[in-house]
C-alpha cells in the first residue's frame, strides 16, 4: 500500500511470514513411578504446531530528482517512532486474533508425513493472510507515515531489501525439513513399537547422529585420506556416525544389570550400519566450495544413516518370534526376545529423562559450524593464492 512523501523522502515497511519449525510429531514424560522409570503410561504422544513468526524492515529513500532515482537514507526518527507503534499494533492483533481461534486440526501423532506436509503449507498460508488483513485494517486506522507491503516468501522478503534477526533466523530449508519430517514420523513409529512389546522382551531404542561432521582438513598432497580431491595440502576428512542405544525402562531387570550384554548389543548394531553406509563425497574440493557443500554433505550423510538405520539395520538386531529369525540367531541372544527401533535424538533424550534442546540450540550449532568451515575456506584460498597453486583433482 503506497504512502505518503514528506521533503523528498519515502518510507516504507515490508513483513513476511518466516517458518522457523514445522509441525511434527514429539515426546515428552509427564513423570516416572516410584523406580524412577519413565515408560508407557508416563510417556505423552503429542504434535507441536508450528513456530510462525512475523518480520518486519522499515527503510526510507530520498528522491534524487528526474534521471537520479532514489537513494537509501536513515529512517527519519518521526518514522521510526510511527513505525514501532504500528508493528506493535499489528502483532497484538495477531495475538489476541490467535487467542480466540480454536485449532481445527485434524493432525495426529502416527499421521504420514504428507499430512503434516499439507498441515504445514495452509498454516503458513493461513498466517501470511492473516497479516496482511491485520497490517491493511490497522494502517487504515489513522495516516501513516510510510507504505508497507507483505511479502509471500522470505526469499522475496530479502530480495527486496529485508532484513532478519541475525545469521540464527532463518526459515527452515525444505530439503532439511522434509528429512526432519521423515525422521520424526518414523521415530513416532519406533516408540509405538517399543511400548507395544510385553514386558519380558527386551526393548532397545537406538538413534544415530554425527559425532564429526564434513571437516577442512590439513593433510599432505600425497595424503590418501582425504576425499573429494585436494586443494594445496588441503582435504575433506568424511563425517564420522554415532549410535546410541538405549534398554527400555520396563524391560527385564537382568539387562539393565548386565552392561557387557548393553555394549554388545550397540556395537552389533553400529557394525551393521557401518558395514551398510558407505560414504559418497558430494562435492569436488576447490576454491569455488563453499560451506553450504559441507553442510548439505553432512546431512546427506545423516539421513543415509537414519534410514538404513531405521528401515533396515534394526530389523537385523531384533530377534522375535514372528517366523522372521532363524533357530541360530535365536540362540545368538541365549532364547531371549529383543525388539530394536530407531528414534531421532528428541524422542530418545525423553527416554533417557534428559533435557530437551531447543530450536535455538540446534541453529546455533549449524551457524557455528558454517563459520568455522567458512573461516578454514578463506585460509585454504588465501594459502592457494598466494602459492599460486591450482585445484588438483
């Protein structure tokens, strides 16, 4: 909506709407009996709606007359003081709008990821609307000093000059989010799993994750450790996988006892996903990489293990009498019954009673390593340059 012009100069404000997390399946105790355990009733199933949120830029430009075009300039502090009261206006709308809205959704925790997909596009859809229908109605309240317009993606938003909270704010990638998405459906199905087992099985809850992500790396020309080629003395040393395996509170007592019987069970199921995983370098090591290459490596790297993981290694190390196993691999576990599921790294921290980490956490973590990738980058061109020296394949 076009604003007015006070002595040459033209404000205005753009919004979007950013989704920070998508709806997905999640896990939490809602306390322990008097052993301390938490399992079965103690565990509450439950969908997390989406995290939404408004941005806002407000810029000014002065008019530098016919054939000059406009130039950016300070936002006039008058602006700017209007600017913060109708943002603040805006977003109390929203909220108490939010308030009397009763969630018709229809989501449930063993929903397909398609559902939660569309579940996810309409409630992005629903907020853009919903902005631009509180930002129109209280913009017509009274004169504004500058015209504002909302934008349909954050992509748009930046393009036209917006501005998010710092390297931390981002919208969430949708090839990340699908993966996450697909992990957080399959997880609800290892813990449906894991508690439907009777009592005398014994349960094991995995997950798996990256100790060492796709890492710069120093090593000699001739080096034969690195992969993806080799710029000057430099390499890309591969992602290294964890597991981690967890025995189910409500299962036998010998085998919370038997530790060596834990430890055999995890390193049997780490051989097995190991042995399954190899890992293909996605990128060619040169000056022109960048540290989006080593992050999306990684997390090729993680989902490849995730889903040999969950689709295919537990099902090796689970020993039921479903017709499934053979006399011998029931001997191998001495008769007993052994049900191993895959959960992302929430849902078994809720098993294992640890705190849960927040959004935050996990994005700082990513911006932290895409410095420290992005810092080894500039030194490794800064090396080649000076050396004069080209990238080797």
């Amino acid at each position: 909506m076009s604003g007015p012009q006070e002595h040459g100069i033209r404000s205005e404000l753009i919004a979007t709407k950013i989704l920070l997390e998508t709806s997905l399946p999640a896990l939490s105790s809602t306390g322990a009996n008097d052993r301390g355990e938490n399992y079965g009733p103690f565990l509450q199933r439950r969908v997390d709606q989406p995290v939404i949120e408004s941005r806002f830029t407000l810029r000014s430009f002065r008019d530098e007359g016919i054939g000059g075009g406009e130039t950016a300039v300070p936002v006039p502090v008058e602006v700017e003081r209007a600017g913060g009261e109708y943002v603040s206006s805006v977003e109390a709308s929203i909220e108490h709008l939010q308030s009397t809205i009763i969630d018709a959704s229809m989501l449930r925790w063993g929903d397909t990821a398609e559902t939660y997909q569309e579940y996810n596009r309409q409630a992005h859809i629903n907020q853009l609307t919903l902005l631009s229908n509180v930002m129109h109605g209280v913009y017509t309240e009274s004169v504004r000093p500058f015209a504002y317009r909302v934008h349909s993606t954050v992509n748009s938003f930046l393009d036209d000059g917006g501005n998010l909270n710092g390297p931390d704010d981002r919208p969430m990638d949708q090839m990340e989010y699908e993966d996450k998405l697909e992990r957080a459906v399959a997880s609800a199905k290892g813990v449906d799993e894991l508690c439907s087992e009777s009592a005398d099985t014994i349960k094991l809850a995995f997950t798996t994750g990256i100790n060492q992500p796709t890492r710069l790396a120093r090593s000699p020309p001739s080096s034969a450790g690195g992969h993806g080629g080799g710029v000057n003395g430099w390499n890309v040393s591969i992602p290294q996988a964890k597991v981690s395996c967890r025995v189910m509170d409500d299962c036998p007592e010998w085998i919370h006892k038997n530790k060596s019987a834990q430890i055999s069970y995890n390193r049997a199921f780490f051989s097995a996903l190991d042995a399954a995983v190899p890992h293909e370098q996605t990128f060619r090591l040169g000056r022109m990489t960048t540290a989006e290459d080593f992050m999306v490596d990684t997390d090729l790297y993680e989902h490849g293990l995730f889903k040999q993981a969950a689709y295919k290694t537990v099902d090796e190390v689970s020993f039921l009498n479903d017709g499934g196993n053979s006399e011998e691999d029931s001997e191998i576990m001495d008769g007993h019954l052994v049900k191993a599921a895959w959960v992302d790294a929430s849902m078994f921290d809720v098993l294992s009673g640890r705190p849960l980490r927040d959004r935050q956490w996990y994005s700082r973590n990513r911006s932290e390593y895409k410095k420290s990738i992005e810092e080894g980058l500039d030194v490794m061109r800064r090396e080649v340059e000076g050396t004069g020296a080209s990238d080797t394949a």
